[in-house]
C-alpha cells in the first residue's frame, strides 16, 4: 500500500493514515472552493461617487517645524505654542507658515508633523495640527521585525511574512469595503477569516496533511467561537456603541450594523491565536509519532494535550494582560470614580472585551482537543509496511 507522508517539522517524516488522506484533501479542497465563491459574492462593487462627509479622502500635509515658542494666543489671553513648520509635501511645498497650539504641547523645533489644511471662502489657508510622522521610525521596526522572523524561521519565516501581507491585503480590500458596502458583517469576516487561514498556513508551512488538519481544526474551532459570539453578545445586550468611532459610523448613517461589527472583530481577532494553536498541537503530535512510532492513538493524544494545556494556560492569560494592558486608562478611570467592581465589568466598554477574551478562550480550548485527535488519528493508525513492502 502506498504512504503520504506529512512534515510537521523540518527532519522527521510521519507517515500518515491512507485512508485519511481519502477525505481530507476532498474536504480542504471543497471548503477552499466554497471560500473563493463567497468571496466573489460579497465583493464589494465599490462607488468612487459617494460623497465623504468627514473629509476623510484628504491627505494631511507633511511639514518640519522650524521653530516654536511660547506667546500670547490669538485670543489675547494665556500662553500658546507657536508652531513655525515649513510644508515638505502636498500642493503647498515648500511654503512657510504657523499654527497655534496649546502650551502644552510636546511640538518642538525639529519634529516632523502632519497637518490638516483648509481654505477658507476668502482665498485664506487654516492649519491644524493632525499628528507625528511616523512612517520612517514605523518602516524601520517593519524591517526589524521581518529580518527576525527570516532569521528565525528562514523559509518558513518568508511564508509567515507573505501569509501577513495577504492577511492584511483581505481585511483592507475585501473586508472593511465589503463592509462598508452593505454585507452582513460577521458572514464577511467567517470568510474573511477562513480565506486568511488558508493562505496564512499553506504558504507558511507548506502544502502536507498537518497543514490541512490544523487547517481543518481552526475552522472548526472558528465555527465554535463565531455561535458562542453570537449567543452571548445578544444575552449580555451588547450594542457595539463603546467607542468614538463606532459612534461616528452610526451616526453618519452608513448603513454599518454595530453589533455585527462588534461580531466581525471578535471573529477575525480569534483566528490569529487559533492557528497559533491548532499547528503547535499537530506538530507535537507529529513530533511524539516520529520520536516514539508505537504510542496508540490515545496514547498520542493524551501526551500531546498535555502539551496543549500548558499552551493554553499561558495563552489564555496572555489575552486577560493584553486586554488590561490596552484598558489601562479606562480601568484607572473607574478606580479613581471608586465604582465597585460589579459595577466597572458590568459596563458595556468592559463587559466588551470580557466576552471577547471568554468567547475567544473557550474557541482556545476547544482547538486543542479537535486538532490533536483529528492529527493523532491520521499518524497513530498508520499501518506501518509490511516486509513485502520494505523488501521493493
């Protein structure tokens, strides 16, 4: 009988169950398919005529300050920063002008800012200050970051940068306009979800069965964490309103479900730690196969879910500190108020991110199991060749 082998690591080949394989590539190959068609689908048609209300389409401009000073405001009373900047881009290029700021500013002679520009009905240009450059200090840390990841991973590293860049590619061209087009929210981002996980996995670890079932195991895990978003989203009343930009988009009337979107970022904020998951667990099952070839299936699982436990342990508190981390200010804010603790989890800004770190957990917990059975039942129920095979 012939044997597929699946590459979990770089030097060991398993050999894996034949009769797995009868079903698996059929199934990976269907739902990458049923992906593409929804894709196709919901592509957003786009509208170049549609007016924006905000402004936003307009660039703000780049400029050096040239100097700074504190002086009387243009009100007559108080201090202000004045801001001497010439313009480095944008139609005013090399022109000369200033902008008030309050006293304390961190605006200094020599810091590269960004303004927003306006011209009033009398021919007359306003400045405001928009923000910081950061493009040049944001290009250096990109290329830090990818000169780590090769050297670490080589070409698995280069897999992992090019899976990151069509993540980014499907969530601002497919995503947020199929969005903003009208689609129900949380069906775009299940297929923007999965359309990440298989070029996301296949380019970083290849085209094996461990691929595929790690594939398979974060799709399913996926499905777990998008019915439980559902159920408790709607049984804790969440509305999606918590933030200033979500507030923006509702009340331009654009058509934007809150709720959904709140669903949508819970789904695609899972699938990043899910596949994280799901490919440890298979590749520790394929691990334990090539270094000991006659553990049992329960034998195999057993071992590697110990593994997924010390995993998920870490993982999960990862996600609690990152939360807390992010929610420092608000949680001084209610501190400082002196609100119970009751009171502070219970409001929607936090009960938010309490259901998304749960949710999101439980969708942790449930991929350990379902990858390393479904990777310790293609590896542990091999047969192995017979003597007939091994003497050809």
């Amino acid at each position: 009988m012939p044997h597929d082998h699946g590459h979990a690591g770089d030097t060991d080949d398993v050999v894996v169950d034949q009769r797995l394989l009868t079903w698996l590539w059929p199934i990976v190959v269907g739902l990458g398919v049923l992906v593409v068609v929804a894709m196709a689908v919901l592509w957003p048609l786009g509208d170049d005529d549609v007016d924006d209300p905000l402004l936003l389409d307009a660039d703000p401009v780049p400029a050096d300050v040239v100097d700074d000073q504190l002086l009387t405001c243009s009100t007559g009373v108080g201090e202000c920063r004045w801001i001497d900047f010439v313009m480095t881009g944008g139609p005013y290029e090399g022109e000369r002008a200033s902008v008030e700021l309050p006293a304390g500013s961190t605006v200094r002679t020599g810091d590269a800012i960004l303004l927003s520009v306006f011209e009033t009905d009398a021919g007359r240009l306003v400045f405001e200050f928009y923000d910081y450059q950061r493009g040049s200090a944001l290009w250096i840390l990109a290329v830090l970051f990818a000169v780590a990841v090769i050297a670490l991973g080589r070409w698995r590293g280069v897999g992992a940068l090019a899976g990151l860049a069509v993540s980014l590619f499907v969530i601002v061209v497919f995503a947020l306009p199929a969005i903003l087009d009208g689609s129900d929210a949380v069906l775009v981002a299940v297929v923007a979800a999965a359309a990440i996980a298989y070029v996301a996995l296949f380019l970083a670890h290849g085209p094996h069965p461990s691929t595929a079932i790690a594939l398979l195991a974060t799709l399913a895990s996926l499905v777990i964490t998008v019915v439980l978003a559902q159920v408790f989203v709607g049984f804790t009343h969440l509305t999606g309103l918590t933030d200033d930009s979500s507030l923006l988009l509702y009340g331009l009337g654009e058509g934007v479900d809150a709720r959904g979107i709140l669903l949508a970022g819970i789904v695609i904020g899972s699938l990043g730690v899910l596949d994280d998951v799901t490919v440890t667990q298979v590749s520790a099952v394929w691990q334990l196969k090539a270094v000991q070839p006659g553990l049992t299936t329960r034998e195999l699982a057993g071992r590697a879910t110990r593994i997924g436990r010390d995993h998920i342990s870490s993982t999960v508190n990862t996600l609690f500190l990152a939360y807390a981390g992010t929610a420092l200010p608000l949680l001084l804010l209610f501190t400082s108020a002196q609100q119970s603790v009751g009171s502070v989890i219970t409001r929607e800004l936090v009960a938010v991110e309490i259901v998304r770190t749960l949710v999101g957990s439980i969708g942790l917990v449930a991929s350990v199991p379902i990858s390393t059975w479904l990777a310790a039942l293609a590896v542990a129920t091999a047969a192995e060749p017979s003597a007939e095979e091994l003497a050809e």
